[in-house]
C-alpha cells in the first residue's frame, strides 16, 4: 500500500477538478481525499496499492479537460482520512 499527499497547482480550480478526481479515484479504486487550497492549488491524499496511485497521480499530473496543471508536488504521507474519496471543504 502506497499514501501519498500531492499538491496540484495551476489553473485548477473552478474547472471541475476535485470531482473529476473523485471519479478518476473511484474507477481507480484509490482511497483519500481532495480540496481547493486557498492559495489557488489544489491538494489530495491517496491511499492504495502502489500501481493504482501511480495511476491517480498521472491523472492529476494532467486534470480534467478545463484545467491548466502546471505543477504536481507529491510526499509520502500516513493517512488521516477513510478508506473512502471524498471532497473536503476548502483548506
């Protein structure tokens, strides 16, 4: 099992970008969360096995369609959150 926190920035938010994770995160089968940051970017924790969070940071790497991603930061983490996806109100 892999956890990981990764932050998106770039022209990714208000594009759709945390729900388009959360689908990309369920047809993945990965586990964590997502939320707008107030500096503008975008911040996810993932947790599952290792090729399928490999997966889910290239999606973020590349967005949905509306979205610019200029950066992606990624940290290994513990997770804090259910073995579930969910969008989190903004940090």
């Amino acid at each position: 099992m892999r956890h990981v926190r990764v932050i998106v920035s770039g022209a990714v938010q208000g594009v759709g970008f945390r729900y388009s994770a959360h689908d990309a995160a369920a047809r993945l089968g990965v586990a964590g969360w997502v939320r707008n940051r107030h500096d503008g970017s975008v911040e996810a924790e993932l947790h599952g096995e290792e090729g399928r969070v490999d997966q889910m940071i290239d999606w973020l790497r590349k967005g949905p369609p509306a979205a610019h991603v200029e950066r992606v930061e990624v940290s290994e983490a513990t997770p804090t959150g259910p073995l579930s996806f969910d969008i989190r109100e903004d940090a």
